[in-house]
C-alpha cells in the first residue's frame, strides 16, 4: 500500500491589492494499493476470511490470515462498540485492540471492499486462541 499525499496551494501575486483575500490550500491523501495478478483472484471475498480472537487475557484480537490490506469500519460484540472509525489489517497479521471482552458472543462488524463501498459483514463467532 503506498500513501500519496497532494497539496495545491494557491499562487499569489505580488502586487499590494490582496490584502483583503481569503487563499484556501488544500490537502488531499489518497491510499493507492498495488496488487499482483497472481493474488488477484481472490480480492473480492478476503474480507470473509476475516477472525475474531479471544487470547488468554481475555483481549479482542483480529486475525487477517489473507494476503490482502482489509479495511474495518466498525466493530462491535454483544452490543458493544470495539473498534469504531476506520481500521486498516495488513496482510497476515494479528492486531490486538487491547480491548477486554468477558464472554463469547457474536461479532457484527463493517468493511469496505476495493471500490470504497460500506458492506455489512455476516457475522462471525469469536475463536479463543490459545
């Protein structure tokens, strides 16, 4: 995934006639994700691979077992907000959210898909990890 950051600022004249002008610049940050043919296949559905951990210590882990950057908008279990705002999984990694949850229960969770589009996620069973 590369991060591409734009700025347009805006150019001034030199002369003595803008002082009473309001100049607005601008920033824009867009995320720009390269993927190989080979892994292309299966982009649509990874998000669906997706799992919900419990360690030990009783912390809220996501696995992204898949070889795709996945995106999490909201994540929440028995009712209860766990991850709230945009939250992106790199590939093959565990993110432990430091958040304490006391019972199993099943997780609701939101994604976005490779085209920016919100998709309510079935939801799925939290696994205790050993």
């Amino acid at each position: 995934m590369y991060r591409v950051n734009i700025k347009r600022i805006p150019l001034l004249a030199d002369s003595g006639n803008n002082k009473n002008l309001l100049h607005v610049t601008m920033n824009s940050v867009y995320n720009l994700i390269y993927r190989p043919i080979s892994i292309e296949k299966d982009a649509k559905n990874a998000y669906e691979k997706i799992e919900f951990l419990k360690n030990k210590k009783h912390e809220f882990i996501i696995n992204n077992p898949t070889p795709y950057f996945i995106t999490l908008l909201t994540v929440s279990c028995n009712e209860i907000l766990l991850s709230n705002g945009s939250k992106t999984i790199p590939p093959f990694t565990k993110y432990n959210t430091k958040n304490k949850i006391k019972e199993n229960g099943l997780v609701k969770w939101k994604t976005i898909n490779q085209y920016g589009v919100e998709i309510n996620a079935a939801d799925k069973a939290i696994i205790y990890e050993d």
